[in-house]
C-alpha cells in the first residue's frame, strides 16, 4: 500500500473511531496522518509477522492523544486485525484513547503523557549505539508538547551524544488544546529553537509525502539527531475542522458532521483515482 | 552505604555488560572509580532528571539494566511520572538509586530531605522498593535490584553506617531480618536507623525491657508473613521509619496489622509527624528534633508500655 492510500485510510479510520467512540482529537489524528503514514509506507523497516525482531526500526508517537493514526497505520499494515480498530475507546479494548503497547503488536512505547517521548527514543536510538545496532528510531511530537521542559532535556541530551540514529518529527500545526501556540507559549523562532540546541532542522509540508520521504532520507545522513519539522494543518482534509480549535476535543456528531467528514473524504478518494473501499 | 552500593554495582559491571549506570550530575568522587574502571558503561545525563529517568527507560527496553543516581529526592519526585509511565508501567529494568534518604543531608534544608520517597514509591505498582540498614544489607540489595526483573528503588543513607550483620551475608533481602530476639515488644525498621533503634534498646534495659528488633531491607512487597507472626507474638509492635510516618514503613506494616484479626499486637509508628523539616542541623541532630533519636524512641517505648 502507497503512502498516499495509507494516508486516506489513517483519515477514514480517524473519522470512523472518534465518531464510534465519541473521542477526542480528530484534529491531531488528521494532522499527523501523513507524517505516520510516509513512516509506515515507505521510511521505517517494520514487520507485522515479527513485530518484535532486533533490527526493526523504533517509532515512538510521543503525542499520544494522536493515537488513533497509529493504531490505524498497524492495522493496515496487518500488525491486527483492522476490525478491532472499532473497539478504540471501548470497555475492555486494548485501544485506549491515548496510545498503549500493552498487548498491541506493533506499539514500541505507551505514551499520553507529552513530554516522555524523545527522552525515550534518545536512551533507546544511545542503547542502540552503544551495541552497535544500526537501526533507526523515529519519534513524532507535537508543536504544543514542546511546551514541556523535558523535550529540551533530551533535546540537549541527544545532540551531546550526537544521536544520528534519532529522528523527530514534529506535527507543527500551531495549534494546541485551547489556542493557538504562538498565543499560549510562544514557540517561535521554533526552527531555530532546534538547531541552536544542535539539531539539524528540516522544514517541510508535513502534508507532501514526496517532501517527507526527502526529510526522512536527508535524515540518514546527517550528522547528529535530525528534527523534521512538518509544517500541518490541524484538521487536515476535512474542510470544516481544519485550523478550528474546537475539533481538539470534538468528535463527528451523528449527522451532518459524520456525514459531510466522510464525503470529504470519499470525493477525495475519487479525485485520488483510487477505489479503496470504505471502512465503514 | 554508598560506597559499598558502588563497590557492588562494580562488581555486577565486570559481571554483566548490559548493565549501565546514569548519574543526574551527582557522586562527586564517589562514581569516579566506576566511570574510569567502566566509560562505556557509564553516563552522565546532566542536571536533568526527567529526562535521564525516561532516557534508562528507552535504554532498559533495548536490553540494558540501567541504575540511575542521585541524591535524595532528586531521582524519584522530581521524575515520578517518567518512573511511573516510562518506567514501571513498561517493565523497564531501571534500578532507581537515591543516596541521602530521610536527614543525610539535614543541613542543607528540607529540599534535601528525602522523607516522603518511600511512601510515593510504594504506591506504585509495579516498582520494588529497598532500604537497607547498613553496608551488608545495601550489598545484598544491589545484587538483589540488579537480578530482579523490572523497576526497582534502593533507598541508602549515606556512609559510615554501622555494620549491624556481622558473621555470612544474609541469603536475601525480601524477608525481615533479626537483628535480636526479645519479648513484650518488637522494634521493626527500615533503612540507616537501626543503628538509633539498637541504642534505643540498651536505653530501655534498664526498665527490664528486652525488645526484639527487625530490620525489613524490602518496603515493597512488605514481607506480610513476619508481620503477622510478630503480631501474635508481641502485644506491642513499634516501627522506626527516617521518613514521614503517612504511606512508608509504618504505613506498610499498619495495612498489614490492620487487616489481621484480634486479638493481635497494638502499632505505634515512629518517624516524621506528616511535616517538613525547616530547621537547620545535623542529620543525627534532626533525629533527635523530629522523635527518632535513640533516647526519643526509648522514650517513646516506655510511654507506649506505660
């Protein structure tokens, strides 16, 4: 499956389970569908027969509340079965709202707490260092998470160590849970944030999956921990969510706003030429 | 304490290759014959506790048994979630060693007093908790955090502590340790102490009292089984605890009794009266302020037994 059917069907499972479940986050879900699907499609050497094998490359969704695309993703790539992706939310479902490892295949690390992720991947992409391990390890963040100080410990801590196997990727859609984040806490000069602390910055459309796949191979070689910092919509491709902070917590009401998030979506998939079935 | 807890994780180092050691930036000449015996081994993860505690987790999870170092509560409260979410919750084998606990570091102000470490720790699942009493138990608990699998918390003192086990090594750490037989009352207690209870013992000799006393090197999971024995043979049980008498050894050994049926051993439970400490002293002169001195605990005894 190409990254750009991965995508679709990553949005299509966003709106279906967020609506099932009454969940929140369909605007993160939506902003950070292309960035998961490139990584899973095309960039990070993962196996759904043997999920757990040595030289599998790390994905860390250090935004948790995202979780949705994640579960997605593995399920299209047959880590479970995509039926289950209906239990999101549910009483005794292993698919919590905020992304969980416990018995998912696929899911390297729990997260939901922002903040946790890159000091992870770091100890995670140095362990591998240190053995001489040549996989990768891929964490992705929110613009808003970077509001937590401890994303600038680790921050410091893998440009120290010169963490070259570290890439994060940040889903830079300016908006957070109550606004918008250069009204919260400024972030700006964002870009040189990172590279002040020793990263290699690079900016890209986080929707342009040809500019992704370029981010993700420039990271390979450049020296020392990589910041891929994606420009997105929050709310991308469902026209009346997009950069509205209301669809942070709101989930697609039986009605006009399922039904028109769908239609959205499957004019889309027309446009795409492609004929992919509906999840629903 | 601390030396002997740094001898040992030397010897695990030779032992094991897997097994890495993270400072936050602290064990000014007490590491440094580890990190030149073991550079690869060992790092420094800065001043920067959140992250080293999420970074030995990452590290954990791709094969290495990491201990991370620092000084009271450095370690624990100002990482608790990464400890909890990244930690615990994973399975991690991150082995969380705090140097200082209770009034170690008396003088330098309530910051440094670690009186709460083993309560928060306890109430975690999924985490061991430690806190020997001297050079032998600490050495025993090291091995012991080190062969287990998972989170761990090894609370020590500091150095100089009194070797109380004289003779073998005890074989484990999880059980109470005798440290003298007794009738009427038993003291149990957790960590650097003893040796104020030990004294508080001789104290009370000579009002004809003869108190057993215990050692629990293990917090968590609480060794319930001498607990229950000691309450059906002892009408009174008192804890001694370096740390607030709400959620730690006490409280441990307080859920325990609590669920025992009568008639069983009455609990008095000595340690810091849910307070923080802003008076300036010694470690030894904290002690005596806040109840735990040998003379405050005898007193306490003989009050108890009125």
């Amino acid at each position: 499956m190409n990254s750009t059917d991965l995508s679709w069907r990553i949005r299509r499972h966003g709106i279906e389970m967020t609506h099932l479940s009454k969940g929140s986050h369909i605007g993160s879900i939506l902003s950070v569908s292309d960035i998961v699907a490139v990584l899973y499609a095309d960039v990070a050497n993962v196996d759904p027969s043997d999920p757990e094998h040595d030289g599998r490359d790390r994905i860390i969704l250090s935004k948790g509340h995202a979780g949705a695309a994640m579960y997605a993703a593995l399920a299209e790539k047959g880590f479970f079965d995509i039926a289950e992706l209906s239990t999101h939310y549910a009483d005794g479902s292993r698919l919590s709202g905020h992304v969980s490892h416990k018995g998912v295949p696929g899911v390297e690390f729990s997260t939901g707490s922002l903040g946790h992720g890159l000091s992870v991947a770091a100890g995670m992409a140095y362990a591998a260092k240190k053995d001489g391990k040549s996989h990768r390890v891929f964490v992705i963040l929110g613009d808003g998470e970077c509001d937590e100080g401890s994303v600038w410990e680790a921050a410091l801590v893998a440009n120290h160590y010169q963490l070259d196997n570290l890439v994060a990727v940040i889903d830079h859609n300016r908006m957070q849970s109550l606004d918008f984040c250069e009204d919260t806490i400024a972030l700006e000069p964002f870009a040189d944030k990172w590279r002040a602390f020793g990263w290699t910055v690079l900016a890209v459309d986080g929707h342009d999956h040809d500019q992704l796949r370029t981010a993700f191979a420039h990271a390979q070689t450049s020296p020392g921990p990589t910041a891929i910092l994606a420009e997105t919509v929050k709310g991308k491709g469902i026209s009346f969510m997009e950069n509205d902070i209301l669809w942070h917590y709101r989930f697609p009401h039986e009605g006009e706003e399922y039904d028109s998030a769908v239609a959205e979506l499957e004019a889309q998939r027309a446009h795409d030429g492609d004929e992919g079935g509906s999840t629903r | 304490m601390r030396d002997t807890f740094v001898a040992t994780v030397m010897e695990l180092a030779a032992e094991d290759p897997n097994l890495h050691l993270i400072t936050g930036d602290l064990g000014f000449g007490v590491l440094k014959p580890f990190w030149e015996r073991f550079p690869d081994q060992f790092t420094n993860a800065g001043i920067a506790e959140q992250n080293m505690t999420s970074f030995a987790a990452g590290m954990a999870l791709e094969g290495k048994t990491v201990f991370t170092y620092s000084i009271g509560n450095f370690p624990t409260l100002r990482a608790l979630e990464q400890i909890r979410n990244d930690c615990a919750y994973h399975e991690a084998n991150v082995k969380i060693v705090c140097v200082g606990g209770g009034f170690v570091y008396g003088a330098l102000g309530m910051s440094h007093h670690a009186t709460e470490d083993l309560a928060v720790m306890r109430a975690l699942p999924g985490v061991t908790v430690l806190a020997p009493a001297d050079p032998v138990e600490a050495r025993v608990a090291t091995r012991a955090i080190h062969a287990h699998q998972g989170t761990a918390y090894l609370r020590l003192g500091r150095g100089g502590e009194t070797v109380i086990h004289h003779g073998s090594e005890p074989e484990t750490v999880a059980r109470a340790l005798t440290i003298h037989e007794g009738d009427g009352v038993a003291i149990l207690s957790t960590g650097a102490i003893v040796d104020e209870v030990l004294e508080a013992r001789k104290m009370v000799a000579s009002h004809g009292l003869r108190p057993a006393v215990l050692t629990f090197p293990t917090v968590k999971p609480i060794d319930a089984a001498t607990i229950r024995d000691l309450a059906a043979r002892f009408p009174l049980l008192v804890t001694v605890e370096e740390h607030n008498i709400v959620g730690g050894f006490g409280g441990a050994v307080a859920e325990v009794l609590a669920e025992l049926r009568m008639p069983r051993a009455r609990l008095a439970r000595i340690g810091l009266e849910d307070q923080y400490s802003s008076v300036v002293g010694s470690q030894k002169y904290l002690r005596d302020i806040y109840g735990m001195s040998a003379p405050r605990i005898a007193d306490r005894i003989l009050k108890e037994l009125g």
